[in-house]
C-alpha cells in the first residue's frame, strides 16, 4: 500500500434520520473510504473523504464490460453501546476471491480492515440502536480505464460507503413467499456464480421483477444445465429442514458461499444437528413434503440475517409451510446470530470485531 490514509472531514453534517424511518439502501452517511489501483503502482492515493459523486469518462470499462465486484457486511450496536462489525474479515476475504474471478487485483485485507474500522469511527454516531437495525457496509472495486476494448483494465478504483437500514424486507422476520424460477437461468458452473460481481444480479432482474409480479418476495434458482437442483435464492442461501436433516446445496462453482451460510452451517453443528451440504433437487423437496417430512424452508444472508420461507410456488405447484409462521430451528438461528451481534449473547466463535 502507498502513502499514508489521509482524512477530509466534511463541515457540512446531514441530518441522522430516526431508526423508525430506516428502510433499506437509500440513505448514506456523511463519509466513505476511497483508494485508487494504477497497473505498475499498486493501490494508492487512500483517504475517507465526503461521501459525493464520482467523475467518470463515458467510455469507463465498466460501464460497458461489467468489471465490478462488491461486499455487504454489517455493523451494529451492542447492547453496551459499543460499536462492532460481523466478520468483516471474512468478507473482505471472500471478495479478493471475487476479484480473482473478474481479473481485478487483491486488496490488503488487513489494511483494508483498519481503514473501515476508522471510517465507521467516524461515523458511529450512524449506527442505530434499535433492534433490526444495523449500518450496511458497501465495498466495491470497479475498472475505470476510458477504453473501449475487452480486456482486464489497468485502473480501478475500491470505495466503501455506509448506509443506516432497517429490514431488508418489508415483512421483516416473517416468513416469505418464493417462486421457484423454470426458464431463466443466473448462473452455471465454470461462469461468476461464486463471485459477488454485478452481472450476476442484473442476470436475476427479470426473474424478480416477474416474481413480485405474481406476489413473491424472491426467486429460487435451479441449475442452469438440467433446470432441476437447487441453487440459491436471488440474494440468499437456500437450507430446508427435512426430517429433522438441515439440507443446504454443496457449493459446486455456481453458488456464492454466503458468511451467514457459513455461520448457519457452524452453529447447526454446534448444536448437533445432522448438517448436510449437498445436491438436492426441488422434485425431492417437494416428495418429501408429500411425504410430511419437510419441516422448514429457510434463507439465509447478510441483508435478512435469517429469512423463513412459508411458502413455495413451482410451475403451480405450492408448498405451504407452519400455517404462514416461521419454524423453530429458522427461529432458534435468527435469535443466535442476531444476539451475538447485538451483543446479547457470547461470541464464541469471535465473528465480532470492535470499532475502536
């Protein structure tokens, strides 16, 4: 890393909106943490400076080509008014692997790491306090070379901006209704599906948009080649619960391996249960609902933490789960992983990294 992080601090404060106005991804704090790549130099030019706009030449690569990775993560306060970030280096971790991916250069976890520490330093008085609440955490990294040609640019430019938000969906910790999607298709092994890159989410528009249209909260993905094991869902890991099984798809190169996925999976196991990674297909969730053995549908990620599943549409055929309520290990998870980010409960598992 070059040169030293250098801070502007803005005069100009917004004003903090009330934790009961927050929804989700529209409102940004006054800062972010900005550095700069150049082929031969490395990254650079480090600062946290006012949160505003950025100039950007009409031919910028990834406007055209679509070299863009990003990174959510989550910072709250605890119920001892300390302010703490869930596994960010996991995260920053997970999208060097997504910059692999895309052809774009590493970053300094470690470093990386200490300049959020500092900017939501800066910013704490953003968190808010109430339960369901949370600042998202936004890094990024995009190609910023002015050239119109299909290649890996040789600039790019990281930013992490902060947004205080509310629940993610608006049904908050209630269960959900998913349409299981038949004719488009996000991603395939060998493709970006393990990468958190931008076109892997403008692939899943359409989907979504027809989705809502019917009245369903998301879409649940099935593999691109035979169209019949389940993938994930548009922004989340899928689990279900059958016969007293937790069953999540293996990550096989068309899955992102989500941190809370990896948080289920480790506290499942924990408790005993019998854990599975493995190909299922959405015929086998629902002969095992036939059957009366599928207990609990639910998703899993950093926007919703835990997300139940009431309900599941494919091609008409409805899978309605618990009388529209979430199950009891949904419940039992979503209570763990919230109160050791809250601070309610112990973090064993030392996922919580404290802003100083």
């Amino acid at each position: 890393m070059n040169g030293e992080l250098s801070i502007n601090l803005t005069g100009n404060l917004k004003e903090k909106p009330q934790d009961d106005k927050l929804g989700f991804g529209t409102i940004f704090t006054d800062h972010m943490f900005v550095m700069d790549y150049e082929k031969g130099k490395g990254w650079h030019n480090q600062r946290i400076e006012p949160y505003g706009p950025f100039s950007l030449a009409p031919s910028n690569m990834t406007l055209h080509y679509g070299q863009a990775i990003f990174e959510g993560m989550k910072a709250y306060k605890t119920i001892d008014g300390k302010v703490k970030i869930f596994r960010p280096r996991d995260y920053l971790s997970r999208m060097n692997r997504s910059a692999e991916r895309l052809c774009i250069p590493f970053i300094d976890v470690d470093y990386v790491l200490e300049a959020l520490r500092k900017l939501v330093s800066i910013e704490k008085d953003w968190v808010p306090a109430s339960e369901g609440t949370s600042l998202y955490i936004r890094p990024f990294i995009f190609a910023t070379d002015p050239y119109l040609g299909v290649r890996p640019s040789h600039t790019y430019r990281f930013a992490i901006i902060l947004s205080p938000v509310g629940a993610y969906y608006p049904e908050g910790f209630k269960p959900v209704k998913i349409w299981v999607e038949s004719k488009y298709v996000r991603a395939v092994k060998g493709g970006t599906g393990t990468a958190k890159t931008a076109g892997n989410y403008a692939a899943s528009i359409l989907a979504a948009e027809e989705a809502k249209e019917k009245g369903y909260t998301q879409v649940l993905w099935l593999d691109g080649v035979e169209r019949k094991y389940i993938e994930e869902v548009g922004t989340m890991n899928i689990f279900f619960k059958i016969d007293d099984k937790v069953i999540t798809p293996a990550l096989q190169g068309s899955i992102l391996g989500g941190m809370t996925r990896d948080s289920v999976l480790r506290l499942t196991k924990e408790w005993g249960m019998d854990v599975r990674e493995q190909e299922i297909t959405i015929q086998e969730v629902f002969e095992a609902h036939e059957k009366g053995k599928l207990q609990e549908i639910f998703g899993t990620g950093t926007a919703a933490v835990i997300s139940p599943v009431s309900s599941l549409n494919w091609a008409g055929n409805i899978i309605n789960l618990n009388g529209g309520e979430a199950g009891e290990t949904s419940l039992k998870l979503y209570d763990e992983i919230t109160g050791i980010q809250y601070g309610k409960l112990p973090d064993k598992f030392e996922w919580m990294v404290e802003v100083e």
